[in-house]
C-alpha cells in the first residue's frame, strides 16, 4: 500500500462526525459503575473531584523521597484492582516483584512491614495475611518488574496487555528510573518520555498514573508545599500531564506525633476541573492512605509470635 493510501486510510479513521463521539459519550454514561465514570481510587474526596480517573488522562503523581508517593500510588492500585475489579498495570522500576508484593500485602493485611519482612507474625497476623492472600492473587493487577526499561518498550507492552486482557489504569514508577530512548539531555528526555505517555493514554483510551521524584533544589523547603514550578526542572513534564498531584507529609519535617498519621493530596493541576488539597490519613507501619476520616490505624500487640514458617 502506498504512503499516501496509508494516509489516507488514518486521517479517515481519526476524522469524524460530531454525533459519533456523542453517542460514544452517552454509552459511557450509561454503563458507569460505582457513580463514576472512570476509574475509582478508592479515595472519595478524589473520586468525587475526578468522578473517577479519566480515559486518556496523564497524572503525574510527585514528592520528594520517602514522602510516600510509591505507596498512594500502590494504594489507588489495589484499590482499583481488588475493591473494583478493574485491569491495572504496574510498572514497578523502583521495587523488584517481591518487594512490591511484600509491600501490597503488608498494605492489604494490615502488617507492620518490618515484622513481615523478618517472616515472624503473632496468630492474629498470620490470619489477616491469609485473608488477605486470596483477594490479591485473583485481582486483575499485572506488575512489571523490569530493570531500566524505556518508553518504547513499556508502550509495547501496554498495548499487548490492552489486546489481551484489556486495561483499565497504568501506573509508572517512576519516569527518572526509565531509560530513554534518545540521547538528549535528561531532562529533555524526560519530557519526550512524558509527551509520548500521554499519546499512549489517548490511543489506549485509559489513565495513565506516572511518578516523578522532587530533589531538594527541585524544592523549595522554605514553602509549605511543592508547587508546579518545582516540576520545571525535570523536563517540563507538567506540561503534558492533565492532573498534576503532590503528597505532603508535615510529618517528616515537624517529626511531630500529631503530625504522624496524617498527609495531604495536593492536587496542583487539573485541566478539566478544579484544584484542591484532600487530607488523608496513612499508617506508617504499613504506608497505606487511606480518607482522612478513615480510623484505621491498628493498636499494635505483639506478645504472642509465631515463626512464619509454620505458615
């Protein structure tokens, strides 16, 4: 076939009647689970500004290190996958696959990651992380534990999952750890990765959920909160992204013990509705986020042990 026949056969494709994407509209209305129409979190003040995470929607998802952006991010995860049954795929750059299954099941048993990875658990433990076991091994969350993958590669396999199994949401973590495929500065590399993400969410119709880490002179510590200005030094990737979030953890600059359980979701950026920041609470024992009315947080009594090999 010719270059311009192939032209021609992709702008017929893509140009089309105003009533076709009406009607594509309304189907999605009408088949909406769960009062939303995209994809829960699992996070209701989220869910209600989102009214779920939208087709064709890049997020980026930043903080500095250890602020938790890794666990929401498995959190919204979990949630999509095992609450909601949706089709979710986990690229994990920073976590190999046992560390992130440790991790979800240390979440989803509510465990102490600590006494998990040293495999000694109390009877009551024991029981919660075999409860925990069935619901996460029949949810539909696929992981990808690849070391240095690039974009081309990760699209390549999205799109085979999409065939395949279909999917719902593709969360990366995170863009610094991808190679890329150019050799452009870094920074510029990483706003061709975030740009090609984006082309990726509206040709697979899905959203798409990318970390990105904010170093000390990305930051301004004498703010109270990371802005969108301090994304500008890594590769402009606001620029792409639909919603732009941060997690904020007062807690690890006041080391304070009211500050302990508490977080906030800044939303910074949000081209189809508002901004806002949602508080929510997190239980550090297990990094879990959960709605800041949520009580979820366990008393911890571990006199009676059993060794996790009896298991």
């Amino acid at each position: 076939m010719s270059e311009e026949k192939i032209a021609d056969n992709q702008t017929n494709k893509a140009v089309k009647s105003i009533d076709n994407f009406v009607a594509t509209l309304l189907e999605r209305l009408n088949n909406h689970e769960y009062s939303l129409t995209g994809v829960p979190t699992g996070i209701t003040e989220l869910d209600e500004l989102t009214n779920g995470l939208q087709k064709s929607d890049l997020i980026i998802l930043a903080a500095r290190p250890s602020e938790g952006k890794t666990s929401f991010a498995m959190t919204v995860a979990a949630n999509a996958a095992i609450k909601y049954g949706k089709n979710v795929l986990f690229f994990s750059l920073e976590l190999d696959g046992v560390q992130f299954t440790q991790r979800l099941l240390s979440s989803q048993a509510q465990i102490d990651q600590r006494r998990l990875s040293k495999g000694i658990l109390n009877s009551d433990e024991i029981k919660k992380l075999c409860a925990s076991i069935k619901p996460i091994n029949q949810a539909p969350l696929f992981v990808d534990d690849s070391a240095g993958i690039d974009v081309i590669e990760l699209m390549s396999k999205a799109r085979e999952l999409k065939r395949k199994d279909s999917l719902d949401l593709l969360l990366i973590d995170n863009l610094h750890l991808m190679n890329a495929d150019t050799k452009e500065y870094h920074t510029t590399a990483i706003r061709e990765i975030t740009r090609k993400l984006k082309l990726l969410a509206k040709e697979l119709q899905i959203p798409i959920i990318a970390l990105a880490q904010l170093s000390s002179k990305d930051y301004d510590q004498y703010r109270d909160c990371p802005q969108l200005s301090d994304l500008r030094e890594t590769g402009s990737i606001e620029q792409f992204a639909d919603m732009v979030w941060f997690i904020e953890r007062q807690f690890m600059q006041t080391h304070r013990d009211e500050d302990r359980y508490k977080a906030t979701l800044i939303v910074a950026k949000n081209r189809n509705g508002s901004t806002t920041n949602i508080d929510l609470s997190i239980v550090p024992e297990y990094m879990t986020f959960y709605d800041a009315t949520d009580n979820q947080q366990d008393d911890y009594q571990y006199d009676e042990t059993t060794d996790f090999g009896s298991f």
